[in-house]
C-alpha cells in the first residue's frame, strides 16, 4: 500500500527538527534547563494550546512551501 510518502523527505524533515531542538542546548544549556523548567510548571491546558498553534503555524508553513 503506497500512500505516497516520500521517505527521503520525511527523514530530511525528521533530521532538520533534530538539528533545530538541539541548538538551544548545545549553545546555552542553561536556558534550555529553564525553558524545560518553565515547561513542566504550565497548566496542561496550556500545553495542549501551545501544541495546537504550533502544529497549525507548520501546518501553514508547508502549504505557504507548496504554493
């Protein structure tokens, strides 16, 4: 069953994401400590908001890609 993935471009997408997480780290992990800090004291209702704008924002980010 071929859905029409292209693998090459979802594993580009799944290594541009890994080198894009791992900067905050590698340049200051301290900030990246209390970014995750800061993280684990919100509510989950927030947390699932700030999900959805950031699924919605890659969303359009692709389809502006597309056009």
């Amino acid at each position: 069953m071929n859905l029409g993935i292209n693998w090459v471009d979802l594993g580009r997408a799944v290594a541009l994401l890994a080198v894009a997480e791992g900067i905050l780290p590698f340049l200051s992990p301290e900030a990246a400590k209390a970014s995750l800090r800061k993280l684990a004291e919100m509510e989950p209702v927030q947390l699932r908001i700030m999900g959805f704008v950031l699924m919605v924002v890659g969303c359009l980010i692709l389809l502006g890609l597309r056009a």
